[in-house]
C-alpha cells in the first residue's frame, strides 16, 4: 500500500502550523507499515525543510509541487506533470491532505483518478478558510461527493461536517480522530533531566506561529496587566513565545511600547521546545480559535499547567479547573487573573497537572496511526 499526505509546505518554522506537523508525523508513523509519501504544495528552500527531509530519510519520501513564487498560469500544468511522474514512480493506494490548498489539489487527484485511488481529508479546524466565508461554504459542500473519507480531529469539527445538509443527504459520517503526540515527548521527563526552578522567578511559555489566530497581542496586555499591579510582589514573571510569522513585527513594537522588553522574549522557531516547555512554570494559550492544540497534549505531558482559551476544540483537552484553566479569548483581564492565580498560589497547579497527565496518555500516537491504517485500508 503506497499512502501519500499532502501538506501546503514543510517549512514548519516559518510558513507551517500543527496541520503540517501532524501531517509529517503521521506520515513517519505509518511508514512502520506501508510505503509512506508527502507532497508538499510549496519548495521555501529553508533549512528546516533540509532538516525535516534528513529526519525522515529513509522513512518517507517527500516530493514538491511548486516553487514559493507568485503562482502563474504555467504552474497549474507544471502541477499536472509532476503529479502524474510522482504517481507512474509511485501509484496511490490513499491520498490524505491535510489544509485547505492540499484539499483542493487532492480533489482534483480524485476527479482524474477515480476509483484507482482513495481520497481522504483530515480537516484540522472548523475555520479552515479564514476569512473567505464563501469558498469554504462551498468546498465543505462540495466535498462529500468526492472524498471517500473525512477526518474531523476535534468533536467540534466533527459536528459540523455532519451537520451538513449534503452529508446527511449522502449518509456520509465524519470519523473523529484526535491529533496525537508521540512517544518521545511521553517519556519526555523520564530521559532528560529537569533544571529546578528559582523560586524568586516565574516562567511563562507559548508556542505558535506569530498569527492573529493566537491572539498574542491579549496575551502582552495580560502580561502589561500583571507589570503593572502589586499583585505578582518580589516574583520575575517572563513570557517566552516560540514561533515565527508576520505579526512579528507589530508585536515587537506592542512589547516596546508596553516597556516589556525585558518581559517578553520572542524565541522564533527553536529545535528544543520541549526542553523550553518543560522547564517552565505555565503554559499560556490565547488563541481565538483552534483544532486540537497539540501544544497543549505536549505540555500535559511535561507536567506543565495550562491557561488556555475557552473555545472549540481547545475545551475537549483542558476542563476548567479540572486539568487547566480556562478564559474568554480576547480577554486580557481574565488571562491576567488566572495567571496571578498561580503566580501566588503554587499549590493551584498540583490537582491540574495530575489529572493532564493522566488524560493526556489517551492521546498516543501509536492509538491515532492504529485509526489511520482502518481508514486507509477499508
């Protein structure tokens, strides 16, 4: 079985999301059982490409479509010819996209194709096509009739595909199928040893890419919040955020403008995340929407509490005041609050972390490539 994943780019440190990182691990994990492949829509040349081709060498292949370059109308028949040379090397049993773009290419496939192949979507978000409101309204329409699976990864995503008129005229069922974390960052903690914590500091961390989606600029005025009130006392509270992307700017100059320069630390992408993660005191997520945060599996399982956004998706993995806290997004006073609650409490964060901990463990990789390969091969 030769199985394919098809991804906007592998470009994860400055162009790529969660999407395209659970689309390579996934792609890693089943190459255990069958012939594994990536199409990447766009060739950046970036390091962390060369990187991530070197990671999986000799496990997948990774083959590129276009280069980063203002799209021509050459290029829709250059795709045609490389598509048909990767698929005479290399015929598809399943081809798996993941995004948006690589939804439209992989319906194509499938219109060309037919039955020589199967067609599935792993649909990462319910607001896949931000902010083109009638684009998604009818590629979510449309796509019921093509693909012969689709893989809702949070049970708000789920609802939705099933709630489609066209779906439930077709009979056709989403499968629920939540991103998981791999068991490297499971046993994090038993292989890599932990610096201990200062007791006069206290460290706060998030990881993504510097987008309106993350809602980092709620996130500095929480932080401006806390600078400014007595509530933190002697303790040095830093931010660091992990990620790179085109608010960048705008929020070095938020920062600067706050005076929290020495606050908040902008890291751009890093190779030791989980390192940074674990060794912090919280972590913060302040998105205005997501999927299934897997930054979030990924500090449950580095036993690091978690304030988080209350919104679809992100509320399947952290319960109030069960294993996190939860706050309104756009809401700096309400992350300011939750975050001073731990600040001057330590002991908030025992009951949380064990429980996280806990419930993380249901989200192992090896359980969601087990799902995977049913799809794939029934």
């Amino acid at each position: 079985m030769i199985v394919f994943q098809i991804v906007n780019n592998i470009s994860i440190d400055s162009f790529g999301g969660g999407a395209e990182m659970f689309a390579l691990r996934l792609a890693e994990k089943v190459s255990e059982d069958l012939n594994s492949h990536v199409i990447s829509v766009w060739h950046y040349g970036t390091d962390k490409e060369r990187q991530i081709t070197e990671s999986l060498q000799g496990k997948v292949v990774i083959h590129y479509l276009l280069d980063a370059i203002p799209m021509k109308k050459a290029d829709v028949i250059n795709l045609y010819r490389k598509l048909k040379k990767i698929f005479t090397s290399f015929p598809p049993t399943v081809i798996n996209s993941h995004s948006p773009l690589p939804d439209v290419v992989n319906f194509f496939i499938k219109l060309f194709m037919g039955h020589k192949v199967k067609a599935v979507r792993t649909m990462h978000t319910d607001k896949e096509w931000v902010p083109n409101k009638c684009l998604e309204n009818w590629t979510l329409n449309i796509f019921p009739f093509i693909f012969d699976s689709e893989v809702a990864i949070s049970r708000a995503t789920k609802i939705r595909l099933d709630e489609r008129p066209i779906a439930k005229l077709l009979k056709k069922q989403s499968v629920f199928i939540p991103n998981g974390i791999s068991e490297g960052v499971m046993n994090y903690l038993k292989n890599n040893p932990i610096p201990a914590r200062t007791q006069n500091s206290f460290k706060l961390v998030t990881v993504g890419r510097l987008t309106e989606q993350k809602g980092y600029k709620y996130l500095i005025e929480a932080i401006r919040i806390l600078s400014d009130s007595y509530i933190l006392g002697e303790k040095n509270i830093s931010l660091s955020i992990i990620g790179e992307g085109h608010l960048k700017t705008e929020l070095l100059l938020l920062t600067d403008r706050y005076n929290l320069t020495d606050k908040i630390h902008f890291l751009g992408y890093r190779q030791d995340v989980l390192q940074i993660v674990a060794s912090s005191d919280l972590f913060v997520s302040s998105s205005l929407w997501e999927g299934i945060p897997t930054v979030l599996l990924e500090a449950m399982a580095l036993n690091v509490p978690i304030i988080a956004t209350d919104i679809p998706g992100t509320k399947e993995l952290v319960v109030d005041r069960q294993t996190g806290i939860l706050v309104q997004p756009k809401s700096p006073e309400q992350l300011a609050r939750a975050i001073s609650e731990f600040v001057t409490n330590p002991d908030t964060s025992r009951p949380f972390i064990e429980a996280a901990n806990s419930y993380v463990r249901e989200y192992s990789m090896v359980k969601v490539k087990e799902k995977y390969l049913d799809i794939y091969s029934s």
